[in-house]
C-alpha cells in the first residue's frame, strides 16, 4: 500500500524506515515534475521587523495575573480580572487558566507548573479548582474584543510564530513568510485574483496570530475556543462560510538528553538549550570525583531533586510540561519543544508520568512519541488555515514538494478541500514510524517471553498494551473524522477544472459603463462567492444550507486513500494490543510450569528427606525431655533428702487479737484513701495496684466474708475501662491483674473475672511472648517455657516472675475449668451449651501443658537447688544471666509447686513446695532470724541499710512472699498432705509461726495506731506510704488464714 502522496502512481512507496526522519521526500515514479520549464514558484519573505523577540508581561501584569487570575477566588458574580467583565472568559479555561505568566520560547500554551508538597512524598499539590473557569459563562472566544478586556492568560499567550503564505494556480505558486507583527499588513493587501487558492501555515501559537486571523475571515468563536484548548477532541464543526477540523498529531521523535548519562544523544549543544549544556560540562567537569562521592550524591538527594532530569530540566522542583527532542528520529533533525505521549494524556499526575517515562518501551532507544493539537480552518473562498503547535515544517516539507510541480493534483486543481486533504494525509503518514517503532519492540519482548520470562517482562508488556491503548485512543477517532468530511455534501461552487485557469468577465450597466470586473471560471460561475461583508450579512438571514464549504469529488477520492491510511494503521495497533495480551499470558503459563516442576522437585525432595527429619527430631526432642527431666528429678531429689532444721523462732506462739477484723478492715480503709478516680492507686503504679486489690481480696476470702468485694469490683472494672483487658506491655504487671481476677473469682464467681483471666492468657500466648522448643538457647540450653519481660517485638530479655506468674495463671484456669466440669457432670444439659460458649479457649491439657512447660524452665535454668532460691532472669541481647535474688521470685514458684500439686497430686511438687518454703523463712538476705523471724528483705538495700531510695519496689516485694507461702500451707490444710508427707506438717507448723509473728511485730513496732504502717515490720516506724500500706495488707489476709484454718 502507497502511504505515500496521492500522486503515487506507480511504484508503491515503502513503508518509512524506523530511523528515517519523517518528513523525507518520498520517491515519486513521474519525474516530469521536476523537469517542467513552466514551474514558477515565487518566495517573498516579509521580515519588516526580523529581531522582534517573544512578548514578555510585565511585572505588573504578572502580579495581577496571580492577583486576579490564578486563584480563582472572587466571589461568584465578581469581576475575576482587574474589572474585565465575565463574559470575557471562555469556558474551556480549566487548562487555559493554568498558562504561564512568563513568556517561554519552548512553547506556544505555557502552563503553570504545579507546585510539590513538602510533607509527603509526592511531586505535587492537589488539584485546585479550575480557576478562571464559570458555570453558564458566555461560550467562545472573541477575536474581535478589545484587548484591554482580554484575560491575562490570553494576553499573556505570545510567542514569535513561523508563518508561511502559499497562494497557488495552475502557473504560480506564491510563497510569503511573515512573522507576528506583519501578519496584519500581509493580511491586508489585496489578494491577486489569478492565485485563487490560498494556504495558511501557521508553526507556533499566538494571541496576536490567532486574533489577526480571525478577525480577517471571521472565525468562529467557538472554533477559536477549541483552538486554544490544548485537548480538544478530534472533530470537524461546519459553519456557514467555513469548516473547523481539529485532530491529534503523533510522530516518532529521538530525545535531547545530553546530561547526566541519561541518553546517548551526539548531537552539537544549541543556543535554545545553552542551560541544559552548562549543566552538561558542570556534570563531566566532576568526573574525577571518587565513586562512592557519585553514589552518594544520587542518593542523598533533597525533595526538590526527586522528580527525574528529563522531568525537570531547570531543576525547581517542578514538573515540566514540555521536553527537549529532535522533531524526528535523526540526531540531525532540529529540536523542539514536544508534549510526550504521557505528559499529553497526563500531565497532572507526574508521578505517573515520571514512572511510564522512565520504563517506557521505547525509552532505550532513547525515543519518544510527540502528540500536538492541528487546528485547520477550510474556508468558502478557498483558503486554508492550519495552526500547529511546533511540527508545521514536518507536513509542510512534502506538501512543498508536491507544490512545486505543475503536475501535482495540488497544482492542477487549486482546490482547497484537496490542500485539507494532503495536510491530513501527511499527519497520518507521520504516524508510520510510530507503528513501525512498537511493533519492533513487540517482537523483541515476544522473544524475551519466549526465552527469560520475568517480572520486567510482564511489567513493559503492561507500559507496552498501556501506551498502544492511549494511541489507538488518538488515531480512532480520525476514522470518524475523515468519513464526516467524505459525507459532507454541501452545495457549493466547483473550483476551476484541471488546467485552466480563472476567465475575467465584464459586465455593463444600464448606462453602458463597465462594472467591477468579477473572476469567473470557464464555467462562468464567480470564482469567490462571497465576501467577508457578504457572509456577514447572509448570517442574519435565514437559508437552506448550513454552509457554504464544500467538499470536491476530487478531494472526497483521496481522501479514502487517507481512510485506508488510517485503517490500516488501527488494525496494527489493534493487533499488537492483543498480542501484547497474549504474551502476557504466555508469560504467566511459563512461570507457572516452572513453579510447578520445582515443586514436583521439592515434592520428591521431601518424601526422602522427611522421615530423616521426623526420626532426628524425635530422638532430638527424647534427648531434649531426658535432659529437662533430669534436672527437675535433680532438684526434687535435693529437696526430698535435705535435713531442715526448725529456726529459733519456730515455739514461739504468738496469739492475733480479738478485734482481729477490725485492725485489718481499718487497713484496709487507709489504704484505698490513696485510690485516684481512673480506680488506680496513687504512688504505686499499675502492678502494684493490681497487689494491693489481690490482699484485699486475699483478706475477704481467707476470712471467710465478703466485706470488700463490691467495691472491688466495681474498682476493677473501672480500672478495666482505661486498660483494655488489664494488659499492658509488661508480661508481669498484666499477669499480676490476672491473678486478682481469680481471686475475685474464687470469691464470687462471676464469670467476667475468669474471662478477663482466659484474655491474659491468650494475650501472653498470642504475642509470642512464650519461647518455643528450640527457638533459643543460652549456654547451650533450650529456653522453651521462657516468658518474655514485655510483649515488645525486640526484647531481648526473659525473667523468672514472669514465667512463675504465668505457671500459676495456667494451673489456677486449670483448676477452675475442673470445678466447671464438676458442674457440667450435674447438670448435664448445660454441656452442650457451654463447650459452645468455650469454643476456640484454651483446654484443660493446653493451660496444664503450658504449666509443666513453665515450671521446667525454671527449675533447669534459674533454679539453685540446694538454696531453694529462683534467681531472677536472662538478657539475651548481652548473653548475660541476671542473678538477683528478690523475695517474691522465689515466692511465686513456691505457689505454682504447691497448685501443681493440688492440680496432679504428685508428692513430689508439695515437698519442693516444701523445701523452698523452708529455706525462704530461713534465707539471711530476707528473714532477721536475730530479731525474731521478721521479713525485712534487708538484702534489697545493702548490709542491712534501712533506705527506701535503693529499692522502692523492694517494700512490697517482701509481701509476695508471704502471701505464696500461705497458699502452700492453704494447700497442705485442704488436701491434708500432712498426714501422708512429714515435711508438709512441720511446714505448715512453721508458717502459722512465721505469719503470726509478722503480724504481731507490725502491731507492737510498725504502726501509729491509727492503722497506718511502715515500711520496715520489725520497726521503727516510720513515714508510711502507699508500698508499705500495701504490704502490710498481705499480712492482714496471711494473719486471717492461718488462725482460721
């Protein structure tokens, strides 16, 4: 097929190579055209003023212009320009409105460049609202308007235009070149009457042009409105004395990048683009720097440095609308301001744009596709006006070609229809390289999917079907286009038949006095139909035809040869869109074979290798639960052999008071003074808190009353309110709160407590908080059962009352899950409804599992067997073992042994129970067995010094002792283990002594009277405070047991 001009009778022309530049002279088969000696062609170039430059606002005008015209917000009904009237607006201002206040020579429609934000990573604002834009404001534009009343971006629309002339006949053809301000004086001369068809070339977009056009052939207002709007859709608009044809150009062009290795462009520097080369040399004049200074520098960019180089040349920041390129594919081809593919369809969205760009299909080829708005005014004196952004000399080089032969249907025929037709075939014809481009790099990804398929495959064959899609949604509609100029059927004057030329006629009038000659044609028809006075008259007056612009049977042949251009064209776009499809598909079965070998592989990898791994394991995890089970069996066998030996206090009988309720309820009372409205207890923190409410709840239930407990709970739930589950992110403090909720269960037996309790537990398990089998180990031991100290993702350190706390959580739910059992078994009917409720809690089996998990660490890791004491924890983080040796750690194990043995019955838990029991009322760091066996903990603070500011904690930690050390005996007097295990007793014996004497040397030695107590039990009192308060409750509840049971 012939993509070449309408005069291509012989030798079909073949397709334009894809580096070829695009507006090459195509090869014709008749070269007598070139050998006519009757060609004459004319050139007259009118340079009166040849130096004029590009009109720049003053500063004045700019400021008004972002006073008045850039914000866009005056109220409704206001003047929005200095006092200009609003109909003077158009309505397609919503892009008009973001032109440039600063003249630029790099385009003809400069745009406000968006500004970027600073607080996220983004390379621009928000879209604002259109500023100039008004709803119901008058339609079009009006060239004939002052130019005071004009809006500032119209009149700040300048640029210095490429203007060329052709006046043609069959003998001539005229050619005049003319710039902005001599436009209006060419205008004006009078047309010569044997050139009858005229061609406007206008390269560039002006106010000035457009207005001085416009006013000469009376342009439609509304067609004036799409011609300044950058984006108007692909049409053609009939008017009475002229037609309207916009459309979109796209050709293939090579990219100007000559800094930052960015392209491989080899072409000289220009003096349009002196900044972009001294950048060049600042660039190449740095090269002696080290490379890691590179590196650094291009990585270690500001904001302002995010957006790509050949986004932003001038570097601000800021977006450009426009980028250097050679208006074809050649390095030696001018260069241009172009609006890419992407920076046309979205420009508003650079971060898109910046990406498409950069991994665009054609980017290694350093290569880009150039879209720009044509705007083509046909009118009924048989001129045409074409307006094109900055490609003009691309469509006009092979029209000219053709015009300087007489033999050319151009020539031949001076029909105008027939100029539209040749202006729209080269813009089409442009289009080739194009296809040629894409389906070139179709092929070259097809063969990448077809040998290394990968995820950049598949990522450019989406940018590929992406940018096939935005051209065939440019080039479809010029099918409609060119049909709608092929069905036109106006009536309207033939233009002269080809070879003749324009007959004068002269009339007479009724005095035999010659008229004003009129040019016919052979036919005798006028040769202008009308003049502009003419048509503005005939406006006012109804007719039957829309318009007087005809298209000429000649021109309606030719231009189906452009309609097969076109269909041709779409159909390789449509194709290489599906294929595009189906190599991403082939791409995706490919990738999916492969991963279906390698698991086949694997597959048969792990049927041989799995049961390697399950005997390794299973002989490993046997080793693992020797090892565990030999140094518990270690410690229980110390603790069965060891000879205790009775304390000197141990026959002391001391006897509680009779008013033993009311010294522990005034206790009590001046404690929960200190309580602050959110429930918690002022000077103590969150988990002593938590302490202070389990004493009291301690005292209720081992008196035997109820006194407190409303109170408590409605303080807890309160607390619950502000702690969301009593958690926070400390393990210990949320496992302290949920060993109070148990306690207050075991008081009343409200399920919200036991449920609070099962939420701590899931809460510790689901944050990983507990280590796993194997996942660490320290000094070649496994830490399995381990609780961490937080629930933080980077902790590094486990502890001993974590874990202890949390052995003592699970048995206690344990415990209560058997009483509920217990309940199920007689009332049978509510099982079903209750292992409903229960659904997804932990079972019986999983609190014990986690249980003897719990407890086994401790006794292989923190456990010195022959000091009965539990040491406190592990920083894993330094590889170092914390070996401080507080009270309450090795309380709270001494609870969990004896639970553990309510919850299993094996002796062997009650005489560790035991044993520990013993050597804790014994320890000389905590018991003053000098000053009767009252609990101190005096080697908290250092030799004995009684300060508070060594350890405030340590005040209350001594009571955690003491309140584990009444669980055991509470376990030993209800399961009756004395009668079957000797040491059982006698520990049972001494720690009724042990609490009794507390109690009475915190009566005789550590109180006001008022029932306030200090700090230090055996005395001198003291400045009592809310620690010392709290402790002295636990020997309130301890004093309440032991006389009781």
């Amino acid at each position: 097929m012939d993509f070449g001009s309408p005069e291509g009778t012989g030798a079909a022309a073949s397709s334009p190579h894809l580096h070829a530049p695009p507006h090459q002279p195509r090869h014709r088969s008749n070269t007598s055209a070139s050998r006519s000696p009757t060609t004459i062609f004319r050139s007259n170039t009118v340079r009166r003023n040849s130096a004029t430059p590009s009109v720049e606002l003053p500063p004045s005008a700019a400021a008004a212009d972002n006073a008045t015209g850039d914000r866009g917000d005056s109220p409704p009904g206001s003047n929005n320009n200095n006092g200009n009237p609003r109909f003077s607006f158009d309505r397609r201002q919503s892009n008009l409105s973001r032109v440039s206040t600063v003249a630029s020579d790099s385009s003809g429609i400069r745009y406000r460049k968006p500004e970027r934000t600073n607080t996220i990573t983004s390379y621009h604002l928000p879209e604002e609202p259109h500023p100039h834009f008004q709803p119901g404001a008058e339609p079009g534009i009006d060239t004939s308007a002052a130019s005071d009343v004009l809006p500032p971006h119209l009149a700040s629309l300048q640029k210095e235009c490429k203007i060329n002339i052709f006046d043609i006949s069959l003998d001539e053809v005229r050619h005049t070149q003319a710039l902005n301000d001599d436009l209006p004086a060419v205008l004006a001369e009078e047309r010569d009457m044997n050139l009858p068809c005229r061609w406007i070339s206008v390269n560039g977009l002006s106010w000035d042009v457009i207005k001085a056009l416009g006013n000469k052939y009376s342009l439609h207002r509304l067609a004036i409105e799409d011609l300044l709007h950058p984006s108007t859709r692909t049409k053609v608009d009939w008017y009475a004395d002229h037609a309207f044809v916009v459309l979109t150009l796209q050709k293939l062009v090579r990219l100007h990048q000559h800094r930052w290795g960015e392209g491989r462009c080899n072409c000289p520097a220009t003096e349009d683009f002196a900044g972009d080369e001294k950048l060049n040399r600042e660039h190449k004049s740095s090269k002696g720097q080290a490379s890691w200074k590179k590196w650094w520098q291009q990585y270690s960019q500001k904001q302002s440095d995010v957006l790509p180089r050949y986004l932003d040349r001038n570097m601000d920041g800021k977006i450009d609308m426009f980028v250097p390129a050679h208006s074809g594919t050649s390095e030696d081809s001018p260069i241009r301001e172009i609006r890419t593919l992407h920076r046309y369809e979205s420009a508003q969205i650079p971060e898109h744009t910046a990406f498409m760009e950069r991994h665009s299909v054609l980017a290694s080829e350093d290569l880009a596709v150039s879209v720009e708005q044509v705007s083509i005014f046909l009118t009924a004196d048989n001129t045409v006006i074409s307006f094109f952004e900055h490609s003009a000399d691309d469509v006009e080089t092979p029209i000219i070609d053709r015009l300087t032969s007489t033999e050319t249907m151009l020539r031949r025929s001076c029909d105008a229809s027939l100029m539209l037709q040749a202006i729209v075939d080269a813009i089409v014809d442009l289009a080739v390289p194009v296809k040629d481009a894409y389906n070139k790099t179709r092929k070259e990804l097809q063969v990448d999917a077809m040998t290394n398929p990968d995820i950049r495959t598949s990522r450019a064959l989406h940018i590929f079907g992406e940018e096939i899609d935005m051209l065939q949604n440019l080039f479809k509609p010029i099918v409609h286009l060119v049909n709608a100029l092929r069905d036109h059927n106006a009536e309207a004057v033939m233009p002269p038949r080809l070879g003749t030329g324009p007959v004068i006629h002269t009339e007479h009038d009724e005095k035999n006095q010659p008229k004003k000659q009129t040019k016919r044609d052979r036919e005798g028809e006028p040769l202008f139909t009308r003049t502009v006075s003419d048509v503005q008259r005939a406006a006012m007056k109804p007719r039957a035809a829309a318009t007087s612009v005809a298209i000429t049977p000649l021109a309606h042949t030719y231009f189906g040869d452009v309609l097969d251009h076109c269909i041709t064209i779409i159909g390789a776009l449509e194709q290489m869109d599906a294929s595009a499809s189906n190599i991403s598909t082939l791409i995706f079965n490919t990738v999916g074979a492969k991963t279906n070998n390698f698991m086949m592989i694997l597959a048969v990898v792990t049927v041989f290798f799995a049961p390697l791994t399950f005997i390794s394991g299973y002989f490993d995890l046997r080793h693992r639960h020797q090892l565990t089970a030999t140094m518990a069996e270690e410690a229980f066998k110390i603790a069965k052999e060891w000879e205790h030996r009775m304390p000197p206090w141990a026959d002391a009988q001391p006897q509680p008071p009779q008013n033993l309720d009311q010294i522990t309820q005034r206790a009590i009372d001046i404690f929960m003074m200190s309580k602050k409205p959110n429930g918690e207890m002022g000077g103590i923190g969150w988990w002593q808190t938590g302490n202070g409410y389990t004493a009291i709840a301690l005292r209720d239930y081992w008196a035997g009353s109820k006194h407190n407990y409303d109170m408590l709970a409605n303080i807890i739930k309160q607390c619950e309110g502000h702690h969301r589950g009593l958690i926070n992110e400390f393990n210990d403090d949320t496992l302290w709160w949920g060993m109070c909720c148990m306690d207050m269960y075991n008081i009343g037996g409200d399920p919200w407590f036991l449920d609070i309790a099962r939420g701590i537990y899931r809460h510790i398990h689901s944050r990983n908080s507990v280590c796993a089998p194997g996942q660490i180990k320290f000094q070649d031991r496994d830490m399995e059962g381990a609780c961490f100290w937080t629930t933080k993702p980077d902790e590094g350190q486990i502890n001993s009352i974590s874990t202890g706390l949390l052995c003592e959580l699970s048995i206690r739910l344990a415990l209560a899950d058997r009483g509920g059992e217990k309940m199920q078994e007689k009332h049978p009917h509510l099982s079903k409804l209750q292992s409903f409720l229960d659904h997804g809690q932990p079972s019986n089996d999983d609190y014990m599992r986690t249980a003897h998990c719990t407890l086994g660490w401790i006794l292989r890791c923190r456990y010195r067997p022959r000091d009965g004491v539990v040491l406190d924890g592990i920083r894993l983080k330094k590889n170092e073992a914390c070996d401080w040796t507080f009270s309450y750690t090795t309380g709270v194990v001494i609870g969990a042994a004896a639970l553990m043995y309510l919850a299993t019955q094996e002796e062997k838990y009650m005489i560790l129970a035991c044993h520990m029991g013993h050597r804790a009322m014994r320890n000389k760091a905590w018991v003053e067995e000098d000053k009767g066996g009252i609990l101190t903990e005096h080697g908290s603070y250092g030799h004995g010094r009684h300060d508070p500011a060594k350890n405030n904690d340590a005040v209350g930690f001594k009571s955690v002792l003491l309140r584990e050390l009444c669980t055991l005996y509470e376990v030993i007097r209800k399961t009756n283990a004395g009668s079957h295990i000797k040491e059982a007793e006698r520990t049972a014996n001494l720690i009724k002594t042990f609490v009794n004497l507390n109690f009475a040397s915190q009566q005789q030695r550590n109180t006001n009277g008022n029932g306030q107590y200090g700090p230090w039990w055996n005395g001198p009192f003291e400045m009592p405070t809310s620690h010392s308060q709290m402790a002295a409750l636990d020997v309130m509840a301890a004093v309440h047991l032991v006389n009781r049971m």
